[in-house]
C-alpha cells in the first residue's frame, strides 16, 4: 500500500499424501484449498509487526471404510466407516525488532 503498510493475500491448492484407502480417525486428512491474507506495519527502522490469518477447507466429507482386523473372524469384527469434515484456521501475530 506505502512505505509503512504492507497487505498480502494469498490461495493455495494442496493435494492430500493419504489416499482413500489409507484415511483413518488418526489421519483424516484430504484436499485442501487456501485462503490467506496478513499485513505489515512499519513502526519505525528498527520495529514492524506482523500478522496473518489463514482458512484451510478441506475436501468435504472425506470417506473411510477399512477393515478393523487382517482377517474377516478377528476380535473386534468389522469395518471402520465414517466420512470427517475438517476446517482449520490460522492466526499469527509476531513482532520484529533489528538491532
């Protein structure tokens, strides 16, 4: 904007390592879209603060289906099934002193 405030926006596309197959209660993981914005004020030479928000949305309803044991008459019989919906947000705040 000026010398003494600086904005950034920004949006990302990350793709999840875990496939479907793989996703589990521990891992629920999937596709995720970015959205972030921050800024930076200027005080002086010596000072600037910092600060920056982010969502991440993620892939809606991510399914899982797996099998609870290696064989179908193991204890606790069956299938882990479910679908997770995740959101995250991001909050920083920091300020820099040069010396």
């Amino acid at each position: 904007m000026n010398d003494t405030f600086t904005v950034r926006l920004g949006t990302a596309y990350d793709k999840a390592p875990v496939q479907d197959e793989f996703r589990t209660p521990r891992l629920p993981d999937d596709d995720r879209i970015w959205a972030a914005g921050g800024f930076e004020w200027k005080l002086s030479q010596k000072a600037t603060i910092d600060a920056g928000y982010a969502h991440i949305f993620v892939s809606a309803d991510s399914p899982s289906d797996l099998a609870n044991q290696e064989t179908p008459s193991s204890t606790p019989a069956g299938n882990l099934v479910g679908a997770y919906n995740t959101k995250v947000d991001i909050l920083g705040v920091q300020i820099t002193l040069h010396f």
